[in-house]
C-alpha cells in the first residue's frame, strides 16, 4: 500500500481550518503580608494581575514576565507555572489559554512603576479580597494558585470545571 500524501494546498487548507486559542500569561505577586499585586487597567472594567497577552513567536513565561516589566517596571526572576485556565468559548475571546507563574514575594516599599499608556493605579489585595477587585471566578483561580505556591502542584482548569 503506498503512502498518501496531502498536497502542499491541501495541506495549508488544512493547517488553516485548525482551532487557533489566544494565549495570555499574568504573574502571581505577593508582598510579604500575603496580599496579590492588582492593577487597574484603563481599557477595561475591574483589575487585573500584571500580565498580558503572548505575542506570536513568544513562550508564556517569556510573555509574562516581559509584560511585568513593561506594566510595573519589576524586573523579577521568572517564576514557575503555578496554573493553567482553559478558557472555552469565551465570548468575543473565543477559546484562550491563561497561563499563571509565580512573580514571587516583592518588599513592601519595592518602586512599582505603572505603565501609563495602560494601567491607571495598583494595590495590594489580601486573598480574602480578590472577588471585589476581580470578580469570584478569577478570585478563585489565584486563590488556587496560592495554595499551588506552597504545595509545588500546577492547577489545570477551565471554564467547565470552574466559573
């Protein structure tokens, strides 16, 4: 029996009709009372974790902590993934990938240099805080990815198995 090939067309058809997800990547910041890094972008409502999208040719982690860098100015050791959100048909998203690493524990007074063209302020939110800043479902996730912090597992989630 020989062997069939796809033509090169075919084959581009094909690559082309394949599923595409968005991927994004934030970072976990404490400081060292336990409390989240949150910044309040001015694109959208509510706050968001340092973080954004991962450009085309680009890791997760790479993405993550280039954008920590350009959104806060924190120079940080790339941290380990502590959890990954699927999430599926997500509106105007479509499916996305979200990918969560550890940004570490950073010192209180440490300078925190907020990226104007983006982000318009900062806080640091006790877990037990995080629904109001940025909503439960998100809450939940990095609530999870605090506790992945102190056990070493990775969460893996999504938007069946968690809101």
């Amino acid at each position: 029996m020989a062997d069939t090939y796809l033509s090169p067309e075919d084959f581009r058809a094909f690559v082309a009709s394949l599923p595409r997800r968005r991927l994004a990547a934030g970072a976990l910041i404490t400081d060292p009372n336990g409390s989240v890094l949150v910044a309040k972008p001015n694109y959208k409502d509510g706050w968001t974790l340092p973080g954004g999208t991962v450009e085309a040719g680009e890791a997760p982690q790479e993405g993550c902590f280039r954008e920590v860098v350009e959104e806060t100015g924190l120079r940080l050791e790339p941290g380990r993934l502590l959890l990954i959100f699927h999430g599926l048909s997500m509106g105007e998203w479509g499916d996305s990938a979200y990918f969560l690493y550890d940004g570490g524990t950073i010192p209180a007074d440490a300078p925190i240099r907020l990226q104007a063209e983006e982000l318009l302020e900062y806080r640091f939110v006790p877990a037990a805080e995080l629904d109001a800043y940025v909503g439960p479902g998100f809450a939940g996730r990095l609530r999870r990815a605090l506790e992945a912090r102190k056990t070493g597992e990775v969460v893996e989630l999504s938007s069946t198995s968690w809101g």
